[in-house]
C-alpha cells in the first residue's frame, strides 16, 4: 500500500524537485507522498530532536514542490530581514497575545488561496514532556485537516501519507496521533516529547518565559 505512494524521481516534473528526492535517496531515505486534501491545513511535523530534521524536512519540501509556511515570533521580521523572511514562508506571530494569534491565524489561513501551515508541536530540539498545544487550537478555530509528517530513522523515511480531522475531543484526537507515531524513532528517542498537550497553566507559564526571553 506504501509503495504507490513512494516518491520516485524520474516521475517528478521539474529538476528542483528529482533533485531533491535524489539527494534524500542518495543519503538512504524513502520519501513517501500522498496528495494534500485541499488547499489549507496543518502539518504536524514529528519528532523533532535534532538539526538533521530540518535538512531531511526541507528535501522533502522541495521534492513536493508545494508551499508550507512557519511560524516565528513577531520581533524577527522588524526591519529588512521581515521581507525576506516572509518571502520563505514566515509568518509573524504576537507571542503577547497567544488566543488573539490564533484567531488571527485561522482567518489568514481561510481566506487565503493556499495556506499550509508547517509545524513541530514540540518547539524544541530538547526533551518537553508535553506537545505545545498551537497546532491543536490553529487547526480546530480554521476547521482545517492536520497532516502528520513523520521523520523516521527507524525505517529511514518520511512519512507524508496520513491526514486527521480533528473531532475537538481532545484526548480522543490525541490518541489517534500517538498511534500513529506510536512506532516512528527520532534520531535520538529519549528526546523525544510524549505525545499530549499540556496543561493549559504549564502552557501559559512556558510562555510567559518565553516572552520575557525574547
């Protein structure tokens, strides 16, 4: 069943794209692809534990050749750089005002032609005994699907085949998302976050640091 979904790249349309499916599969990993359910929507990318995440990500991204925006904290894109930044798919985010953010969010995505959202729920590298819950709240005020990227370096692939509707029962969906990932690896496992939200006041005051932080 997997294997229809397998990216091949003598099958792909442009050079960037076989050129980046090519290199993934140079340096030993399978890339499988399902086609997106529409135009906007969430992708929850997990685990995320180390920096070779990000390269083997963006290999990915450019062999599908589609879109996905980032979020970053608002402070980046001041100045010349915000340009830039936007123009790789940035999107400023007001860390001050977290439930304005993603109401903000979820208008932006609805309106627009195209918007997939790209997103590592952990927001760290480092080990967190929780999922930040953004991608959980995005998802349900922009009554979009959730993609669930998976990074694994058990098997060597990324896995972007499974898509979830989220219900707004919150431990049901997230159970459904554990099982789905109950057998991916990280690069390194025992960084990797167990998969649940955390508690509205751990989340709050991880933010408030964060803020002060900035």
């Amino acid at each position: 069943m997997m294997e229809e979904h397998l990216m091949r790249p003598e099958a792909l349309p442009t050079w960037g794209q076989r050129t980046a499916v090519r290199l993934l599969n140079l340096i030993g990993w399978k890339f499988y692809f399902k086609p997106l359910p529409g135009p906007h929507g969430i992708a929850v990318v997990y685990p995320h534990t180390s920096n070779c995440d990000f390269f083997v990500g963006l290999l990915a991204k450019w062999g599908v050749g589609l879109q996905f925006r980032w979020l970053a904290k608002d402070s980046l894109f001041r100045g010349p750089t915000g340009a830039l930044l936007r123009y790789w798919g940035g999107v400023a985010v007001d860390r001050s005002a977290p439930q304005g953010a993603i109401m903000r969010l979820a208008q932006t995505m609805r309106a627009s032609k195209w918007f997939w959202l790209a997103i590592t729920p952990e927001g760290t590298r480092g080990y967190r005994p929780y999922w930040k819950s953004g991608f959980y709240r995005i998802a349900l005020a922009a009554q979009v699907p959730v993609l669930l990227v998976a990074i694994d370096y058990g098997r060597k692939a990324i896995d972007v085949t499974h898509t979830l509707t989220l219900t707004g029962d919150e431990a049901a969906d997230m159970a459904a998302i554990a099982r789905y990932y109950e057998d991916v690896r990280a690069l390194y496992p025992d960084k990797a976050a167990p998969i649940r939200l955390a508690d509205p006041k751990s989340e709050a005051e991880a933010s408030d640091r964060s803020r002060k932080q900035a």
